[in-house]
C-alpha cells in the first residue's frame, strides 16, 4: 500500500473520516496544509509525526472538517425561510420538524430557532424540533455549549441579542435556554446513509458537500429525499447543486436560493 493510502487508512481508522467519500485532491490539499504547519516532507513523516503528538489529531480532524460558519448566514435565504417556508408549513401542522446537518458550532441552527422563537411567541399552539448533526464532536460541544464571541454576533440585532442571549462576565455572549430546548445536537456521519431524523418538514444542508465525490452527493440527496416529509423543504449551500441523477427527486421552490421541495 503506498504512503498516502497508508495514511487515509489511519485517519479513517482513527479520527472516523472516511477519506474515500471525499474527493483526494481536497484530502490531499488538507493533508499538504498540516504537513507544512508541522514541518513534515512526506505522508510517512506526517503519519509518524501525528502518531508521537496526540494534538495533532484534532488539528487534523479540523483541517478535513472545514467548521466555517456564522449566524444568518446567507441573509437571504433565511429571508425566504421567514417570511415563506416558515409560515407555510406552520399554515399546514401546528409541530415541525427541522434537521440541520453539518451544523458545525450551531449558528444555523440557533438562526432558525431566533426566528421561529418570534413566530411561537405570536402563536402558542406552534411548536418546533430541531435536530442539529456533525461528525465533529468538537464543534459539536461547542454548539451545546452555545457561547459566542462578540465579533460573531455582528448580524444580529440589538433586539435579537437582546431576546436570546446572555452577556457572560468575560464579554461572550451565550445562548438563552429557550432556544436551546428547541435543539436537539447529536453526533451524525452524512455518509452513514441513515438519517438523523425522518418525517422532516425542513432539511438544511448548506455548505457540507462542496468537498463530497459526485456519488456521495447523489447518495446524500437520495437519503435526504427518504427522510422529507411528502411537502417537506430541501435547503443546500449557495455553491451547492443537485446532481443530474438526482436533480429530478425535488421541484425548486427558489432556485436562486437552492430552496427545494420534495417531488411526490
Ligand atoms: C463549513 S461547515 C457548514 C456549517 C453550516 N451548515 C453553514 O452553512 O454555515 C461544514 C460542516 O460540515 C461538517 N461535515 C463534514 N463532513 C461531514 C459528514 N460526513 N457528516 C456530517 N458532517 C460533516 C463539518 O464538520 C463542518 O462542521
């Protein structure tokens, strides 16, 4: 087995990745980013180089992970779901049920419950569920934990701020329990096949696949199109796009947006 095999085959044994699901030019790109930060020529020397530092593991797992996010990110998408997909579905069932998965340090998830907060509060019958995944249990913890730094809170109001969120004494701000409640994170591999959660009124998935093979992505879009509800909404990354074999298992609902629904 050559040395970059060699090495995939430790991360997927280790750190639970599997390499093979993701294109090898972005796990190779990965790999060469944390090979220069440790000085390290060759995959073998990496290989030894992660097995005498145990740090260097969650470096690793950060470097294949990509946690990039923030909150209401895409305003305008979140402006569709708001003043549109939102009311729609809560015109058609007083309980929904919303997966965001990839959810990296929460702000997705915590976007969707600040507005569907302000919904429930005009309308007590409403009720929501959101279950938040990631294979990174790191971030994963650090959404649960919900606090944010103050540079991260530059999209929302004062008023949001206000309604969900506690100053701490060190400056950070953390996520009030009411919003919590509404959240349910869970460790969860896309590539598992298994959903997370099914009968799902809301399925967002943005900004995950971009560095997924072209047959992972098909396979996902499969597995997200069985875990929909009959009416349910499909929501992708900006960048992102539905592959020709699985373009037709949903109708847009706003292209421009990557907002879909399911086909019947
Ligand atoms: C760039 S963040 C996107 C966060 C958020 N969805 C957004 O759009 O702001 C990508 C997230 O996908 C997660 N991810 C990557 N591969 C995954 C997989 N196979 N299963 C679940 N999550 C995965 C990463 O851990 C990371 O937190």
């Amino acid at each position: 087995m050559d040395e970059f095999s060699v090495l995939k085959r430790y991360i997927e044994q280790t750190l639970k990745i599997q390499c093979s699901n993701y294109k090898e030019d972005y796990i190779k790109r990965r790999l060469l980013s944390r090979m220069r930060s440790t000085n390290t020529a060759t995959y073998d020397d990496y290989l030894r180089y992660v097995k005498a530092h145990e740090q260097e593991l969650e470096l690793l797992r950060n470097a294949l992970t990509i946690n990039v996010t923030e909150f209401f990110r895409d305003q305008d998408v979140y402006d569709i779901l708001k003043k549109e997909v939102l009311p729609d579905l809560f015109r058609k069932r007083k309980k929904i049920r919303i997966w965001c998965a990839g959810c990296s340090t929460g702000e997705e998830p915590y976007s969707l419950a600040m507005i569907l907060s302000d919904m429930m509060a005009a309308n007590k019958e409403l009720s929501v569920q959101i279950y938040a995944t990631d294979i990174d249990e790191v971030v994963l913890g650090k959404a649960k934990e919900g606090i944010f730094q103050a540079k991260a809170m530059a999209k929302l109001s004062e008023a949001q701020i206000h309604r969900h969120f506690t100053v701490l004494p060190d400056g950070n701000y953390q996520v009030k329990p009411h919003l919590k409640e509404m959240i349910r994170f869970r460790p969860h591999d896309l590539m598992s096949g298994i959903p997370a959660a099914r009968f799902l009124d809301l399925l967002t998935c943005r900004n995950v696949t971009i560095y997924f093979t072209e047959h992972q992505k098909d396979e996902l879009a499969l597995m997200f199109n069985s875990a929909l509800a009959s009416d349910g909404y499909y929501v992708m990354g900006k960048t992102e796009y539905l592959g020709r074999l699985v373009e037709n298992l949903f109708v847009p609902y706003n292209s421009l947006q990557k907002i879909y629904t399911r086909k019947t």
